[in-house]
C-alpha cells in the first residue's frame, strides 16, 4: 500500500481542523444559549435597582461649612453630582 502523498495528508489535516472548530462552535453556541435562558430577566433594570438597591452615604460625601464662629446645616456633595 502506497502512503498517502504530502498534500492529501495536508487535505486530511485541514478537514479534521475545520470539523474540530465547527463542532466547538456549536457547543460554545449551545452553552451561550442555555446560560443566557438561565439568567435572563423579563423585570426592568430600574425596577430591580429600586427594589433591592440602596445609596452609600459616607462621611466624606458631606460637611459642615462653618461662617462667622457657627455651623451652618451640612451639606451632602452627592447631591452636586448630576445624574
């Protein structure tokens, strides 16, 4: 039996790359599909945000500005940043 020549072994070689990186593709596909089923939500973001969300407050976040001797209210500087 003769062996096969250079260029049907390269031939052997691309086909059984190519079928390896379909079949990959198909299951990373299959997996990308069944992980977004398993955690995609119908609820809105802001919905989810208002329910189980809370602000931080820090102590860095407001002062007191003292004028003339005496404190004036405090203020919070999170309230400067626009939303």
């Amino acid at each position: 039996m003769l062996s096969p020549s250079n260029e049907d072994r390269i031939c052997a070689m691309f086909d059984s790359f190519c079928k390896t990186v379909s079949r990959n593709f198909v299951r990373n596909l299959d997996r990308t599909v069944g992980n977004r089923d398993t955690h995609f939500s119908d609820e809105p973001v802001d919905y989810l945000l208002e329910t189980f969300g809370r602000r931080d407050e820090y102590p860095s976040e407001s002062f007191v500005l003292y004028v003339d001797g005496s404190a004036s209210p405090s203020v919070n500087l999170s309230s400067c940043v626009p939303t």
